[in-house]
C-alpha cells in the first residue's frame, strides 16, 4: 500500500512537472506577444519652429524696394504707423513744392483753430478736399494766419526738412516731412476726433485728382485710403509738380515728382510715377504685414 502511494505521487509529480512546464511555455508565450494596439503610443518630441522678430521698417533694406524708369525727379516714404518707423528713397528728405497736398493740413488745423466752423467754412472745407479748390483755401488761411498755421504744423508734425512760409502754393516739404504731417493729423493730435474724421472721410472720397498711390490698391481696398494729391506747375523754373498724399489707418505713403514741362504739362506723368512706386511696395513680400 505503501509502495502504491510512493508510486503515485512520483506519478503526481511527473504529472505536476508537465503541467508547470506547460504553464512556463504559455507565460513565455505570453510575454513573446506584442503589446496591446490599443496603448497609447509615444510621438516622438518635436522641436518648436523658431518664432519670427516682429515686423518691422527699420530692418528693411529701402535701397532695392523701388527702381522707376523715368526722366522725373522722384522722391517716396513710407510710414508704420504703428511705431512712427519711416523708410524711403535716398532723397526723401529732399523737399518739392506741396501744391495742393498741403490742403490737408489746412482743413484740420482750421478745425483746431475753429471747432465750431459756419457751414460757409464747412462748404469751403469740402471743396478744397474734394475738388482741390484754390480759392477755398485762401479764404481758410487769412481766417487762421499762414505762418502761425504753417508754424503749428512743423511743431506738432515735429517736421524736419519743412519751413514755415507766408504762402501755402509755394509750400515746399519732403516726401519724409509730408508722412510725419499725414501721421499727425489721422490720429486725432491735431482737430479733434470728430473734425479728423470728417476731414479723412473727405479725402477718402476726393472727386478732382483721385490718381497715383491709390490706384495701386484694388477697389476695396481704396475706399479705405484717405488720400490729397496736389500738381501745378511753376513756370519761373519751367517744372510741373504731381504729388500724391495717401493715408492708411496702418501706414502713410507719399510720392513727390518733379519733371521739365517739355516732358509733360501735365500730372499724367508724375501719377504714373506715384503709382508705379506703390504698386512695386504693395507687391514686395517683405512689406506684406504692412499692406496685409
């Protein structure tokens, strides 16, 4: 009896032996499976991109921005408004006479000498915007004084090439001076909010002398660009002036020309000019978060 049970344990444990071996090979089955599909899997880490400097006039070369083909003297800048940073043609310090440009400057600092204006004076606000009256702003200009006006304007435009004369026709400025006096009046530092708004409504819809840098844009985008060209000629030098003015609530661009009356009597030359020099900004990559 004994010997019976000694036989069947050694049974047993042959048996036992067999079954853990199997139980071994299924654990090493086990762990030889692949891991479950549905675990999260680890991305591998990415390296951020390096974030750009914001943009900026002052890092951008103005050397290679504009190149023009033609026998006009030619002066442009361009202003940030939003950090007052002016960029522009190697002479845009140099000053051309403003003709009618300046109207722009006379109707806002009328309406900080005169916030309460007669329709008369509004009625002689709007065609000289509009339609680039003469008369108009003569009439303007003995009320408020054309030195004391023009004075104002170089101390709070804080001009730099500009001087203050006895005559608005014969002013004479820079393509630099003119952004800086174009800033100044759309922001509201000269009449006050509702008067400057009054005055760029007027400019954004000038019926006489609409060519130039807002040509350059498409049409939805002129509605919003305040703009005063001015062109004359003067005779005594045998020169026709075409100049454009043109004010966005981000930027400010001026082009001043200049070219002998045998080449033209006439501002159809200059406004070629104004427009080929914005519409060669506007296409530039490096200014588009300016121009959007």
């Amino acid at each position: 009896m004994k010997r019976r049970l000694v036989l069947a344990g050694a049974i047993g444990l042959l048996t036992g032996g067999g079954a853990l071996a199997g139980y071994g090979a299924t654990r090493a089955r086990v762990k030889a499976q692949p891991s479950d599909p549905a675990a999260p899997t680890l991305e591998p880490e990415q390296t951020p991109s390096p974030v750009p400097p914001p943009f900026s006039l002052a890092g951008v070369d103005a050397s290679e921005l504009v190149s023009v083909n033609t026998q006009a003297w030619f002066s442009w800048a361009l202003m940030d408004r939003k950090d007052g940073n002016i960029i522009g043609s190697a002479n845009f310090a140099e000053t051309n006479r403003t003709c009618s440009m300046i109207k722009s400057w006379i109707a806002t600092d009328y309406l900080r000498q005169k916030p309460s204006p007669s329709g008369a004076r509004l009625a002689d606000i709007e065609i000289m915007i509009r339609d680039s009256d003469s008369v108009s702003a003569d009439r303007l200009m003995n009320e408020i004084g054309r030195v004391a006006s023009f004075t104002r304007m170089r101390d709070l435009c804080k001009t730099t090439d500009f001087t203050p004369r006895n005559t608005w026709s014969q002013a004479v400025a820079s393509a630099r001076d003119m952004c800086k006096a174009g800033d100044t009046i759309a922001k509201g530092a000269i009449a006050n909010p509702t008067w400057t708004e009054h005055v760029l409504g007027l400019m954004r819809t000038v019926r006489r002398g609409s060519w130039g840098v807002r040509e350059a844009f498409p049409p939805a985008e002129q509605a919003k660009i305040a703009i005063k060209n001015g062109w004359d000629t003067t005779s005594a030098a045998g020169t026709y002036h075409a100049n454009c003015l043109a004010i966005h609530e981000r930027w400010v661009m001026v082009v001043l020309t200049r070219y002998p009356l045998k080449i033209s009597a006439n501002e159809t030359y200059g406004a070629d000019v104004c427009k080929s020099v914005a519409t060669q900004l506007l296409q530039n990559p490096e200014l588009r978060p300016l121009f959007g």
